[in-house]
C-alpha cells in the first residue's frame, strides 16, 4: 500500500504547492484583484477533496488503473491551476 499512501502524498504536496503559488503571487501584487487568484485556492481546495475522495475508495475493480487514473487527473488539473496562476 504504499503506492496509496504516495499518492496521497503527491496530491496534498501538488495542490499545496499551487496554493503557495497563489499567496505568493498575492504578495507580490497587494493592489491587483484578489477574486481570481482566491478562485483557484477554491478550486485547489475542491481537487483536493475530490481525489482524495477517489484514493479512498474501496468499490474499485482494478487498483492499478484506478490509481493512475487520479494520477494523471492530479497532473492534468494541476497544469490547468499552473497556467491559470501565470496569466494572472
């Protein structure tokens, strides 16, 4: 089980990591509109929740492809909240 529990690990260091990203740019930018930048903390808070929501799952047939299906739905919905940081 520890490829769960990596899993796990990579989704919080992802999603935190964009979080971070977003304070950051805040400080950096202390007169610009905050409503985007706290939309994609939302939205970052909600993709936490609904992939750890799916690791834990327990009606699942195949592991394997239920694990790298989160994965690559982490890396995808991450590369999305990247992009929406930089045209910030």
């Amino acid at each position: 089980m520890a490829n769960v529990r990596n899993l796990k690990k990579d989704i919080n260091y992802v999603l935190g990591d964009i979080i971070e990203a977003v304070y950051i740019w805040e400080s950096a930018n202390p007169e610009k509109d905050r409503k985007k930048s706290e939309s994609i903390i939302d939205e970052a808070i909600a993709t936490f929740d609904e992939l750890i929501e799916k690791v834990n799952a327990r009606d699942v047939e195949n592991h394997k492809t239920h694990f790298n299906g989160i994965a690559s739905e982490l890396e995808s919905k991450g590369r999305a909240m990247i992009e929406k940081i930089n045209a910030l």
